[in-house]
C-alpha cells in the first residue's frame, strides 16, 4: 500500500505546482480522513463509507483564479483532465459531482 500511497503523493505534488501557475492558486482541502468521519460524512450525503481518504489515497482542493475562490466544477475542470492524463488510475471528481476532489484508484502492480 505504501508504494501505491507514494505514487499518489507524487502526482498530488505535481497537480498541486499546476494549479499554482498563475493566474490560479490552490490551497489543500481534506487529504485524511478517519474512518470515523467518513462514516458521519455517508450518513450526511457527503461522501462515501469506503472513501479512498481514509487510505490516503484522495485529496480536495481549493482553486483560486487571481484570489478569488472558485466554486465552480468548470473551473477545475482543466485541472481534473490534467490529473487524469498523468495515470489511468487517476480520477477526478468532477467526473460525478465533486470538482474539488482527486484521487488514484488502488491498485496493485505485478
């Protein structure tokens, strides 16, 4: 798991020096989750049981364009296709819903 948890935090790294290119910035959201909150978040209809925070193996991130915060999904859509082209195993959320969240599916290699 590690090795997979390393391959992550590189390319997490990576997409956060992108999203620093001017004029845009970012700033971290939630990385960790505990197993206790992801529960409360499911039971809530913010997230999932099984998130792939809790493996950290997810991010969320905040996305500026010249300082002002962007709440749009649009917004972080170039940055989510980006993400995406770095590994097969990457996913974005805004691919069903959350813009602001990144992450690398689990997987094993042989």
């Amino acid at each position: 798991m590690s090795v997979i948890q390393s391959q992550f935090a590189v390319n997490a790294a990576k997409l956060i020096l992108k999203m620093n290119e001017p004029p845009y910035s970012c700033t971290l959201g939630e990385a960790w989750r505990p197993p206790e909150m992801a529960e409360i978040y499911a039971k809530d209809g913010r997230g999932i049981k099984n998130s792939l925070h809790i493996k950290r193996m997810a991010i969320d991130l905040n996305l500026f364009i010249d300082g002002e915060y962007q709440e749009s999904m649009l917004a972080h859509k170039p940055f989510g296709e980006w993400w995406e082209s770095l590994s097969p195993f990457n996913r974005w959320g805004g691919r069903w819903g959350d813009g602001t969240h990144y992450e690398q599916a689990e997987v094993i290699k042989i």
